[in-house]
C-alpha cells in the first residue's frame, strides 16, 4: 500500500512537521475548509502579503526503504491542491527535489509560478501532480517546499490556499 510520506499534509496539527523557510507578512496561517470541497479535508494552509514557504524533508531510510529499493528508482509521485479567493489574487509555487545521501539535487520539479486572477477564479481547487522517473541511483531524501502570497499586498491571509499534499514512493 503507498502511503504518503509527508506528515500534517493539511493542517489538522497546525504547523506541526514543517519548516517556515519563508514566513512572511501576517505568517502562514490554518483554516477551516468551508463545506466539502470534494478533496477530501477538512483544513487547509493559507499565505499572507510577503513571501510565505514550508517545507519538509523526508529521509527514505528513516521511512523503511532500503537502498536496495531506492535505487531501483521507484515512481515518486507528488501532489499538491491548490486555491485562491474570489476578492483578491494570489502566487502559488512549489519545489520538490530528489537528493542522494549527502543531500545533493538528483532531480528537482520547479513547474513555473502560478498567478490566480480573482476575476477569472471559479472558486475550483486545482492540483499539481508530477511524477519523477528515470533519475538514477542514490535517492535518499526528498524536499518539498510550496507556498505562496497575494498579489495586492492586503494585510491578513489572502494569499494562495494549500491542501492535501502527498508524496508517494
């Protein structure tokens, strides 16, 4: 059974497991999701004025994989939901990268910022997925790092909203 190796993927513990690498303006914040959304939870992440970014770095080894099954470079799958609001638009990035053993870049996912107009936001949650193969031996930790801002630099949260992210191996 795959199962996600990032811990507290949205919210429930606050910000319990991730590192702030970027905490700016109001700070990240944890919010109630309004009603059902149809992706499965409950809370949510959500960014502020200035730059806010959090990540978690997950050490294969310590998750049970053995070298063996690393280096046999099985699919790692990340997914990542993401939203804005309706008054005021935000960014929203994200950064996953695939390191060997003295934490050194193998592979790395950086799809390019993505800028949510209010005007044009159906209020949907939008996912990010990716898939890394082919990447060669050595794989032993994995980065993921997401977060964003609002684009009108309103004080408060009204910037990006994130949600259910996962990392399977």
């Amino acid at each position: 059974m795959t199962r996600n190796l990032l811990k507290n993927p949205s919210g429930e513990e606050q910000l319990k497991f991730w590192e702030l690498t970027r905490n700016g303006g109001d700070h990240w914040k944890v919010e109630d999701m309004p009603g059902d959304r149809g992706i499965g939870v409950t809370k949510y992440f959500v960014t502020s004025f200035d730059l806010c970014l959090k990540r978690q770095v997950i050490d294969l080894l310590a998750e049970g994989y053995s070298c063996n099954q690393l280096d046999a470079q099985p699919a790692v799958t990340v997914k990542d939901w993401y939203n804005g609001r309706g008054d005021c638009g935000c960014t929203y990035q994200i950064t996953v990268c695939l390191l060997d053993g003295n934490q050194k870049v193998i592979q790395k996912f950086i799809p390019d910022t993505v800028t949510l107009d209010p005007k044009c936001n159906d209020r949907l949650w939008k996912q990010t997925v990716h898939t890394f193969s082919d990447y060669g031996r050595g794989m032993r930790f994995i980065t993921f790092e997401h977060g964003g801002q609002d684009t009108r630099f309103w004080k408060g949260w009204y910037g990006v909203r994130v949600t259910g992210s996962s990392v399977t191996v």
